[in-house]
C-alpha cells in the first residue's frame, strides 16, 4: 500500500488557500492548514468536517518561527512533508505615490517572508528525502503590468517570487523536488469580492470577459502536483490577460 502523502497550504483559512485544502483532502492526502487566526482555521474545519487528516497549525507566517513549526507538526503528525504550496498572500492595489510604510511592511511580511521562510524549510526537508513539490500562487499582473491596475508593491514582489520559482528549481532539480507558480488573474474570491460596477470592470481585465473561480487555480496546482517533468515554470491562470494587447 503506498504512502498518504502531506500538503501543507499556508493562507488555508479562506478563499484559494481553502479550495486547494478541501481538493487535496477530497485526494485523500493530509493536509497541514495554517492562517494567523487558529478561530478562522477552526471556522474553516468545521466547513471540511473535521476529517483526521486535516491538522491545524496558527501562526504569522512571516517568521522563521511558524515555518519551523509546520513542518515540524507535520512530521510529528504524519511523518513526512510531499508538497509545500505557499498561498499566503496579500493584493493591495493603488498609485505608487500612495503607498504608506505600513503597507510595504504588510506585503513584505504576507508574500515575501511568507514564501522565503517555508520554501527554505520545504527545501531543507524535502531534499533529505529526494523529492517533493514546491508549489508558489504569485500574480499574473506581475508578468504583465497594466494602466487599468496600478499595484506597484505587489508587482514588485510576485515578480521577484515568479523569478525566485526558477532559481530554487534549478538549485533543488538535483535532488528530485519540482519548483513551480500559479499565476493568477482575476478570481472570483473574498480578495475580489465588491459592487456589480467594480466586477464588470474586473470582467475586462481578461479577453475571455470573465473572472475566472478558485476551481481553476486548483486544477492549475493538481496538475503542478502529479507532474513529474515540469519544474521552473510559471502558469498564468488568467484568462489571457499576460497573452498581449487586446
């Protein structure tokens, strides 16, 4: 009989982070949760039904610490960490010019430590093992800017991620563990939730004319998942926003 793998899924409480949890759990796979607030995690296990293989772990995961602390949970728990998929993120959009200090702090935290510090920890562990996923969700609009959006912090930062993807997965090829990203557009999430004007102007950003929903992302990182001969890429979800000028 072969091994129950273990997904941890950071920002697992809500919105993507929630749908890849339930589809990995729906797999038969343990899946390790963590969100800052262990009431939202809770909240989110009773909407899974609790299942044994669902293990929660609070914690910011901008530090060292919480990091540590998953896949040391994870271990204790089910013995051994397959998949990492970093999710935890945060999207705030504005002129550059307005951007405060305290919101530089915020997405360097939430989607700079919060991808760093577990990737480390998933390259230290899997690399043991010789194999393993590291599975990253960044922005489309990181590869492909636009007027209609100005998000100078989040491009910065998931455009230096969809970079670091490739170079991790050149450094950890060797030792059998595939890096790859998701690349979202827009997607029909609490991040995105708004008044029927905001989301027909959403509708636009894509030449498909629609939001896309978190099923999408899902089979996007199922697929990164079973891939055996797919490392250091960086697949846009978006509905073709990233394919060029329409």
């Amino acid at each position: 009989m072969s091994r129950v793998k273990t997904v941890i899924v950071t920002g697992a409480s809500s919105g993507l982070g929630f749908a890849i949890a339930e589809a990995y759990l729906d797999r038969g796979y343990n899946v390790v949760a963590n969100a800052r607030s262990l009431a939202r995690l809770q909240a989110a296990a009773d909407r899974l039904g609790n299942p044994e293989s669902l293990l929660l772990v609070p914690g910011d995961i901008a530090l060292p610490a919480t990091a540590d602390s998953l896949f040391d949970l994870a271990v204790q728990r089910f013995g051994q960490v397959d998949i990492l998929v970093n999710n935890a993120g945060i999207f705030i959009a504005k002129p550059a010019v307005e951007y405060t200090t305290e919101d530089v702090d915020t997405i360097v935290d939430t989607n700079l430590k919060g991808f760093f510090y577990p990737s480390q920890a998933a390259a230290r562990h899997m690399s043991q093992h010789g194999s393993g996923r590291i599975i990253s969700i960044t922005a489309s609009i990181a590869m492909q800017p636009n007027s209609k959006v100005p998000a100078l912090l989040p491009i910065l930062i998931k455009g230096g991620l969809n970079h670091a993807v490739r170079g991790l997965a050149l450094e950890l090829a060797p030792h059998g563990v595939m890096v790859n990203a998701v690349a979202p557009g827009i997607i029909a999430t609490p991040m995105h939730e708004s008044d029927e004007q905001s989301v027909e102007f959403m509708k636009q950003l894509a030449p498909t004319g629609r939001i896309g929903q978190p099923q999408d992302i899902v089979d996007a990182v199922l697929y990164l998942t079973d891939a055996n001969f797919v490392t250091g890429t960086v697949m846009t979800v978006d509905g073709g926003s990233t394919a060029g000028v329409w």
